[in-house]
C-alpha cells in the first residue's frame, strides 16, 4: 500500500517554471513505477511522464517533451516534476500515480496505476 501526497502547484506566468513533489508513505516506494498525469477542465486525465523504479527509464508524452523532467528519490520516497518553459495549455490539475509494475508501453494509460494523489493545480497565465 502506498499513499501520495502532492505539493507545489500554484500560479506561474508563462515561460517560468515550477516543481511538483510527490511524497509516497510506504516502505516499498522503490518497486513502484511512478507517473505524472493531469487533467484540464473538461478535458479527460492525460498523460504527462513516467520513471522506472529500478531502471530510472523515463518516458514524456509528446507535449512536454524538452521541457519537464520527471525524476525521483527512492531514499525519500519521493518522485519530482520539474516544468519548465511553461505553457498556458499546461494549466491543469497535476497527479501522480502509481503502479507495482515495471515500464512499459501501457504506463501512459491511467488504468495502469493502482495508487492516485489527490492532485495539484497547477495555473500558468499569458
């Protein structure tokens, strides 16, 4: 069992930058795969990046590419989202989740994961 805990949305301008944190209670954090999704309003839940737990392997949808980075700390439990060169179509709730499984072509779909953040929102203005 493990629990997620989010920080660090908030409100940016475009083209600045934030880090999200998500924070995992739980002593076996470093087998789970962790991915970041997010979800705009009236859009459904998107794929955003996700990270191996032992091979640290990363993957980023399309949008995203060369401007976040997914990253994680398995001593502190902790998996991070560092955005930069935000965008306003980057406005939405951000959550992490995760999946005791390794990476794979189906770790871009939600119904993948087992364990769900309760999101952060994450508001870039023009």
């Amino acid at each position: 069992q493990v629990q997620l805990v989010e920080s660090g949305g908030g409100l940016v301008q475009a083209g600045g930058s934030l880090r999200l944190d998500c924070a995992a209670a739980g002593r076996t954090f470093s087998s789970y795969t962790m991915g970041w999704f997010r979800q705009a309003p009236g859009k459904e839940r998107e794929f955003v990046a996700v990270i191996d737990w032992s091979t640290f392997t990363t993957d980023y949808a399309d949008s995203v590419k060369g401007r976040f980075t997914i990253s994680r700390d398995n001593a502190k439990n902790t998996v991070y989202l560092q955005m930069n060169s935000l965008k306003p179509e980057d406005t939405a709730v951000y959550y992490c989740a995760g999946m005791r499984r390794p990476y794979s072509s189906s770790s871009r779909y939600s119904s993948s994961y087992t364990y769900w953040g309760q999101g952060t929102q994450v508001t870039v203005s023009s």
